[in-house]
C-alpha cells in the first residue's frame, strides 16, 4: 500500500458534503464497507478524500487503486475531478459559479504547468544551441473551459460575469433562462464598462467666466516670464561669483554684484504684485 498524501488542490475542487450528505455516506460505508477503492495519483488521492476520512476515522479497510500512468499533469487529474463531480450530481446541479471557480483553479495549474515547461524547453535548447525551436503555446482558457464542458467563449463570459458582475447579474446567471445566458450578462458587463469610461462633454463656459479665466491665465503667464528672469540673474550671479570667488571683494565687483541683487528685488517685488492680482482674481 502506497503512504497517502492529500494535495489541497485536489480535495478544494471537490463540492463540500453537506451534514446530512455526509452522514448518509458514513452510515453506508459503516453498514457495506467502502465498497469504491481509493484512487491515487502519485501517492495524492484523486478520488475518495471523503471515504478516505470516514474509514480513518471509523477503522474500516479500504483498497487503493493507482492511477498514476493515466493521467501526465496534475491539471489532467484536477480536470478529471472536475468532470466526475459534474456527471455524478444527479440531485443537485452545480451553479456556473460553482463551475468557473472549479475551471479558474484548472486555468491557473495549466499556466504553472505551460511556464515550467517552456523553462525547461529552453534550458535544454540553450544547453543543445537549438534556439530556434519553439514550444506549442498552451491555451489555458480552452483547457480550462474543456473541464467543465463548455466553449471557451463561453468560459470567458462566465469568468467576466463571475469577477466583475453585480451580486443580481451572478444570481441571474446561476438561475439561468431568457437574457441570463452568460453572453446576454457579459455583454451588459462590457456595456456599462463603455458608458464609465466615456468622458462627459463639458458645459459651455460662460462669457463672464471666460474673460476671468483668461485674465488669470495672463497673469499666471507674466509671472512665470518673471520668476523665469530673476532665476537667470541668480544663475548668472552664482556663476560670476564661482568663476572670481577672489576677486569678489574688490570694491567694483562688490557695487555689480550689489547692483545686481537690487535688480534682483525689484524683480521680485513686481512678481508678488502679480501674484497678488492673480489670487485676488481668482478669489473673485
């Protein structure tokens, strides 16, 4: 007998037994015995997490069955989970809810599986310097929709309305009937994306409201001409004085540059009268 492993990816694409469910499976194996074996895929069970649980739990002897050379990948075995569970729910019929949670997790080993294989592709393309030789890309989408029996289109729609559909749009999806197919919903979906993204033309602006605007805009526009100025004098100033640091205090050198700074002041009084004018403007 193999050393049983449960792999979580396995057991979770698995609907939970309810109470009642449950209870009705143990009294059965408890009153038969397990009568179905324990599939095993590389030690993991495939099938039977829970008689697995029951025998333990109750003492009961149970077969195992390996299936290992059945199935290549784990996405396979998870698939084939899925598709069991699907043909075995003769009382209750799983909600596309159900179904794309179950094909996501599906998606989503196929994009492990696709990406180890095209690392290991190029290693030994490198290793062989064969670097013209490409992998097969793998469609994640169609594997993941082929597991729960539907198009890929189709597991597109009903992927969109499971992650961005309201509560309402998902339960009309799950119940199903006139304009609840997954395509009608999607599409409403996309729609509403459209109108959110489409930019609301402005209102024209007033003529009052124009002339203020643009005065603002003026005097924005001479104030940054002077701040502009006064930065090119300060530029120049520093410069001077870097390139005849020495010189500097020689008594002409020293009226320039005092010249220069009350240039300078000027400058900057003018600005913040601007400025002034620009924000009591805009205050208005």
């Amino acid at each position: 007998m193999q050393f049983i492993k449960i792999d979580k990816d396995f057991q979770n694409r698995l609907r939970p037994l309810n109470a009642k469910e449950y209870k009705g499976l143990e009294d059965l194996i408890k009153k038969y015995g397990c009568l179905e074996p324990i599939k095993l895929w590389n030690g993991y069970i495939a099938d039977g997490h829970n008689r697995y649980e029951i025998c333990m739990k109750n003492g009961i002897h149970f077969e195992q069955v390996d299936v290992t050379g059945e199935f290549e990948t784990k996405s396979d075995v998870m698939k084939w989970i899925v598709q069991n569970q699907i043909a075995s729910q003769a009382g209750r019929q799983l909600t596309k809810t159900e179904l794309v949670q179950m094909a996501l997790a599906i998606e989503k080993q196929v994009a492990v599986e696709a990406a180890e294989k095209m690392q290991s592709t190029l290693k030994q393309n490198t290793a062989s310097s064969n670097l013209n030789e490409r992998s097969e890309p793998i469609r994640t989408a169609s594997k993941a929709a082929e597991s729960i029996g539907v198009s890929e289109n189709t597991y597109r729609d009903m992927k969109l309305v499971v992650e961005k559909g309201s509560e309402e749009q998902i339960e009309r999806m799950n119940k199903g009937g006139r304009g609840n197919a997954p395509s009608a919903i999607a599409k409403e979906i996309k729609q509403s994306d459209v109108t959110k993204k489409t930019p609301k033309s402005k209102p024209l602006e007033p003529a009052e409201d124009f002339l203020i605007r643009s005065r603002a805009e003026a005097m924005a526009a001479e104030t940054r001409t002077a701040i502009g100025v006064i930065g090119v004098q300060a530029q120049k100033i520093t410069e001077e004085r870097l390139n005849g640091f020495l010189d500097v205090y020689k008594k002409k050198e020293l009226e320039d540059v005092t010249a220069e700074i009350s240039f300078m002041i000027e400058h900057c009084k003018r600005a913040i009268k601007t400025c002034e004018a620009y924000l009591e403007t805009c205050r208005q």
